[in-house]
C-alpha cells in the first residue's frame, strides 16, 4: 500500500517552473494505492485499476512490456495509450508503473490489482495527480522491495506528467506530496528539488483551502501561456543584461525593474518573438505565433514570487511572541500580492478575485490575515490564512460564496 497528501500551495505557485522558492503545506486528505496480486499468466496478466471515483481500467502486461523500450518516445508511448482508449485518469499510475518498472529493473510475476481511494479533491489547485503519482509509486516500493533515495521518487512522478500524461506541471507538487510535514510550510527550491526545514506558524494560524467550485487543469491554455511567456522573458533577459540565466529568479526585482518596456515589453507576439529570437529553452513550452503573451509580468511573477517567499520565510522563522499579529499581517499582505501576479499572468478568475476580496474586507484585525489562489490557478482553490478561532467564520462564508453545483468543504 502506498498513501500521499494533496497540497495547499502557499506561496510559490507557477513560480516552480522558474527557479523560485515554494512554501507548500501537505493537506490531512490523501490517496491510497494497494496493490494485490491477481489471477492470470502469460498472456492472461494485466493491470487492473479500480478506483472509487473513476471507475476501472485495463492493460494487458504481455502488452505493456514492450512499452518499456520506448518510454523514452514520448509521443509514441501516448499514441499507444490512445490506441487502447486508456482513460486520462488511468494514465497517471499505469505511467508510475512503466517508469518504476524501468528505474528499479522490476516486473511482477503475474496480474496486480491497484485499488484507489482518495480523498483529495480532484481540478481543485491541490495536487491530486501528485499525490495519485506518489501513492502509485509508494505502493510499488512496497511491492518490489526496492526504495528509492533522496527526491528520485518524486522526480520520476513529474516525469510520468510531463511525459505521459501531458501536463507541463513543475516539481514542487511531488516534492510536496512525498516530503512534506503536516501543520508545516515545506521551503523547497525549485533548483530544481532543493529541501529546507519544515516553517511551523505562529501558535493559533492555520492554512485552509477555500475552494471556488471551478475546476482547473494545469494542461489548459492559460497555464501553457503563463509558463512560455516566462521562458520568453528569460529569453529576452539574457540578451539584454548580457548574461545567461539558469533561472529567472536569480535576479532580484530590483534589477528587473530597472529594464524598461522597450526591452521587456508587457505584451509580445508569438511570431515576433520567434523571428528576433528563435525559440525558448523550455521543452515543456510551445510558441504559438498567433498568441500574445504576457512576457514582463510572466518574468516579474516569479522573480518577485521568489523575493515574496523568502520574506515570508524569514519573518515566520525569527517571529517573537509579541509580533505574532505583525508577522502574520506581512506574510498575510504577501498572499494578496501574489494572488494579484496571478491576475497579471492571465490565471485569476472572477471568482477567486471575489473570494480574495471577501477574506480582505474581513482584515488581520479579525483574524483574517491573507489569501491567494493555489497551484496553477484559472479556478480551483483560495489558500487562506487565518486564525484558528475565527474557522467557523470560514466555514459559514464557504457555504454562502461557492461558484460551482453546491457548496464545497474547506480543505484543512
């Protein structure tokens, strides 16, 4: 059996992808993957997938296993899942499988069951496929014998989204759903997997996801938007300062704010970009020359995304007692700007606009501290934080203010 939390995206966000620091807190959700052997042999052997939510899927292992020679083909290995009709939720842990079978030189002696239960909200912005990911992988460690050492394990989990799945998701998720600490921000640069020590709040504050009720997919065209234009603005950046970047978020703000728009402009063309520039080094990320993307405010993100989390660790790490409400207030105003990146990158919605807002009216003096959108935004989940005293307030708004078919429960 293999079991990992979904995740509450504090700050950092799409930011991941970028270099920056994260501070992401394991929520009490999770799913479980147990894995049970099944009758059948030779040609008969397959994988069996039964979830609770989404039903059953199928493939043969006599199939699968030349699969394993051509993982490497990414477009090849998602036509063959086409050609079986493989269900896009079946994709996340039939990939883990591949992937694992590769790494740890392994293969089951017959058919395996894997039986998925979760409880993690799923097109919410709380990381549901890595934690599908990680409890897929968790179960097979188990069913193998072999571990994994260091992040491996949730590096190939990204792998399996990027790659067979599809979607151009960062590492922070994984990270988050294998090595994070419950109650705890868990600091993780995205250089791309490097740890810091879990940041416990101030005695009395909670993190909650709100959840708006609109689904989101990091596979969507906002986010492959957002994410490009980033590329693009390193892109740019390293022409204009004259020096190569590994990540955007090397730079301070300071010296971001300091190239005008006539090099970095708010708004640039696709086609444009292509013919001054040739391309992107992002193999996640696809130039449209049609599209218009966001290429200043997709650098300024996550280099002040950056600046924002490495505040908001400092002052949680060195806050006394006595400016508990002080600490809690900048770390809250933090959320607010970051939520607002969001808006200029083309992530925001209506919706999570007016949930931010409410949680503002309410203000740090009633114990409401900040709020932003979680993950990879356009929807999905509101990231509060507050003071556990004032939840039932939460929980009262959260059934009054909802945008999808009835109203959802806070996420803690």
């Amino acid at each position: 059996m293999g079991e990992a939390p979904g995740r509450l995206d504090v700050l950092g966000g799409v930011a991941d992808y970028s270099g920056s620091l994260v501070l992401e807190m394991p929520i009490a959700a999770t799913t479980r993957v147990t894995l049970t052997p099944e009758d059948g042999a030779g040609g008969d052997a397959a994988l069996r997938l039964v979830s609770a939510q989404e039903g059953e899927a199928r493939l043969s292992l006599e199939e699968l296993r030349p699969v394993l020679q051509i993982l490497d083909d990414t477009a090849a290995v998602r036509a063959w899942l086409d050609a079986r009709q493989t269900p896009h939720w079946a994709r996340y842990s039939f990939g883990c499988f591949l992937l694992f079978c590769r790494a740890a030189s392994w293969w089951p002696q017959g058919g395996l069951r894997f039986s998925i239960e979760s409880g993690v909200p799923t097109s919410m912005g709380v990381s549901s496929s890595a934690a599908l990911e990680v409890a897929t992988l968790r179960a097979l460690e188990n069913a193998a014998g072999y571990r994994f050492s260091g992040t491996t394990l949730a590096r190939l989990a990204q792998h399996v989204e990027n790659e067979i799945v599809g979607a151009p998701c960062g590492l922070m998720d994984q990270l988050a759903s294998a090595h994070g600490v419950g109650g705890a921000l868990l600091p993780i640069l995205c250089r791309p997997d490097i740890l810091d020590e879990p940041v416990t709040l101030p005695p009395g504050a909670i993190v909650v996801g709100w959840p708006s009720g609109v689904k989101h997919a990091v596979a969507a065209s906002p986010y492959a938007t957002a994410r490009a234009a980033a590329f693009m603005g390193r892109k740019i950046l390293e022409g204009a300062l004259g020096r190569k970047l590994e990540h955007v978020t090397e730079l301070a703000p300071s010296v971001l704010h300091n190239v005008d728009e006539e090099t970095l402009p708010p708004i640039l063309r696709g086609s444009e970009f292509l013919a001054r520039y040739g391309g992107v080094d992002d193999a996640l990320s696809s130039i449209e020359p049609n599209t218009l993307y966001p290429v200043r405010a997709g650098v300024a993100f996550p280099v002040e995304e950056n600046f924002r989390a490495q505040l908001a660790v400092q002052l949680l790490r060195g806050a006394m007692p006595d400016r508990r409400a002080a600490v809690l207030q900048v770390v809250g105003e933090l959320m607010f700007q970051a939520h607002q990146g969001y808006n200029r990158i083309g992530l925001g919605t209506a919706e999570t606009d007016a949930m931010v807002e409410t949680v503002r009216g309410l203000g740090a003096q009633r114990g409401f501290y900040g709020a932003r959108v979680s993950g990879g935004g356009s929807g999905g989940t509101v990231v509060v934080l507050l003071d556990s005293a004032v939840l039932p307030e939460l929980e009262e708004l959260a059934q009054t203010i909802f945008f999808g078919s009835g109203p959802l429960p806070l996420i803690l």
